[in-house]
C-alpha cells in the first residue's frame, strides 16, 4: 500500500494491507478512492482508501475492531501529518504521554521519523481522516498561513509537535467539507476529482483555522492578534479626542469581551488600552510641539481640551515641562 506510514501491532508485528475490499465491506467503498484491506483475529479489520495523492498523500482509515488494540505507527518522510478524527475516541501515544483526540478533532503531528501509537480502548468501529503533507508544499504556503512556520521550525529542529494538547474542534465549515469527503459518492472518475479538490480545501481550511487560533508564547492566538491590530487603528483615528471609545464600544467592535480585549493590549503592548490611547496621543502632541511652530492654543483646540490651561497641565503631567517649555528647550 502506498501510504508514508508504516503500521505494525505493539511487538512489531507489521500489518499487511491487500488491494481492494471484500464484499462484505462494500458498504464502506468510496468511488475513486483506492482501498486497500487488512485482517487479523488479534484485532479486526483495517480498511485505508487513499483520496488523493497529487503533491500530498491523503487516506481515510477505518478500524473495526472486535477488541481492544493498539497500533504503533512509524513514518517513513520527515513531513507533517494532518489527522482529523471523524469517528471514535482514539488514543495517542507519544514517549509516555497519552492524549485523546475524540470526533471533530484536528490534530498535526510533525517529525523527523515520527513514532507513536494509536489506542483503542473498546472494541468498534473508528475512522479518521489523514493527510501527509510534503515539507515542499509547506513552504509554498507559509507566506499564507503563519502557523506553518511553528511546524517548519520544529522539523528543523527534530522534535516531534502535536496540537493534541490544543483540543482543536473543527469549526462547522471543516466539518462539512469532511462530511463530503467521507459521504458522497459520485461515478468513479468524478468522485476521484472530487475527492482531491475536497483534500486541497480541507488542507487550507485546517492550516487557516490552525493559523488563526494556536497561541504564541504569550497565550495570544493569530485571531487575537488581528484583533488587537484593528482596534489599534480604530483607536488612532480618534487620537484628536479628549477621551477614546468606551472600552465596551471597542470590545464590540472588536468582536470580543471586554476583559479579553484588555488583555489583548496588555500582551501586545504591557499597557491597558486606554493608556495605549494616551501614549498614542501624547506622542503625537509631543512632536507637533518640539517640531512644529502651531500656535500653542490651536494645538490645544485640535486636541479636544475645552480650555488651553487643561492642555498645559496634561502636557506637563507627561512631560514634566510645560507646552511652552518643550518648545523651547527645543529651539535651544
């Protein structure tokens, strides 16, 4: 079978796969996709139907399993692996760490010569979706999707990166490009087209969504991030304001709470985002001061203060010197 894995039984019994499908399993058949089929009385059947291979190789796995039983799986590339659980609670074993990745979850899993087992606790049917992904076509993408450059550092470095820990549920929209995937048939040609475009969306769909909500080291996600960016720019527009948008306007327009928004600023910048706005201001004030000659009152006017005493006071609470001293200390 042509797949980037190998997999074998937990004391290095490797499973043999046969092209095809009994007629048993007909049922499980998806037009133009390529099965192949594996039995033994120590655990049951394995059906994996290959989807794609044009640039990645893309599979769904079906485990009918009449017992308990546990896979090692060993990759033969050092590429990264997208694994998407449609049925079934599965098990990962990475060293000695054990996760679960239950329906829905998205999980990507990058190494050099990747080892790890999969576990099944109860006999029954699971079936999940994986996608291998050439190291090449990342870096095709990466300028797209600023998550692919966390995997590319990780390869580089050898260790092996898991989003297990992450608990990544497919939003309805992944959802639904999985469920055509895995459901409709069309005539065998068709349905082979079919199936690579589907892989290619599911692709970017789960590198955008991953893109958008792993977190940085600072517990910010990429979504965050753009959030924070945006009101930043809503925030400057108002700077000629004796005061910003309330912290509730800017949470909506932000499309967050108002809590959340607070810590955006404080991660991004360390300052709460009304301070950010009086910095933004104060800047501003600061250099049409020392490098302009505006008329010390219409600078007061275009900065919103009802009276010109109200601006000096401000401009010598920040700057310890007053409009007129600032000025002048930088003339001299």
């Amino acid at each position: 079978m042509t797949l980037p894995l190998s997999i074998t039984t937990l004391i290095g019994q490797p499973i043999l796969f046969s092209p095809g499908l009994p007629d048993s399993f007909a049922s499980y058949r998806l037009q133009g996709a390529k099965p192949f089929y594996a039995q033994s009385e120590s655990f049951g059947h394995l059906i994996c139907q290959q989807i794609a291979s044009a640039g990645y190789t893309a599979w769904i796995s079906h485990f009918i399993l009449s017992k308990p039983a546990d896979f090692k799986i060993t990759a033969n590339v050092d590429d990264l692996l997208l694994h998407y659980t449609i049925k079934g609670s599965m098990h990962y074993v990475f060293d000695t760490t054990e996760s679960i990745a239950s329906e829905h979850h998205l999980n990507i899993v990058v190494s050099r010569r990747l080892k790890h087992v999969i576990r099944f606790k109860s006999a029954g049917v699971y079936a999940a979706i994986n996608v291998h992904i050439p190291i090449v076509a990342l870096q095709e993408l990466k300028d797209s999707f600023p998550v692919i450059s966390t995997f590319l550092e990780k390869t580089n470095s050898g260790h092996a990166v898991t989003l297990l820990d992450h608990n990544m549920v497919a939003h309805e929209r992944l959802r639904n490009i999985v469920r055509d995937i895995n459901e409709r048939n069309l005539p065998s040609t068709a349905g082979e087209k079919y199936r690579e475009q589907k892989t290619t969306e599911l692709i970017i769909e789960s590198l955008d969504m991953l893109s958008r909500y792993l977190t940085d080291n600072n517990g910010l996600s990429a979504a965050d991030h753009e959030r924070g960016e945006r009101t930043e720019v809503h925030l400057l527009k108002h700077l000629h304001q004796p005061s910003p948008p309330t912290l509730r306007q800017l949470s909506k327009f932000a499309g967050t709470n108002e809590k959340k928004l607070e810590d955006i600023f404080k991660l991004r910048h360390g300052v709460t985002v009304y301070d950010f706005f009086q910095n933004a201001r104060m800047s501003i004030i600061y250099r049409k001061l020392t490098e302009s000659d505006i008329p010390l009152q219409d600078l007061a006017d275009e900065f919103g203060y009802t009276d010109y005493s109200s601006f000096s006071y401000a401009v010598k609470k920040r700057f310890s010197y007053s409009p007129r001293e600032l000025r002048r200390k930088n003339l001299a």
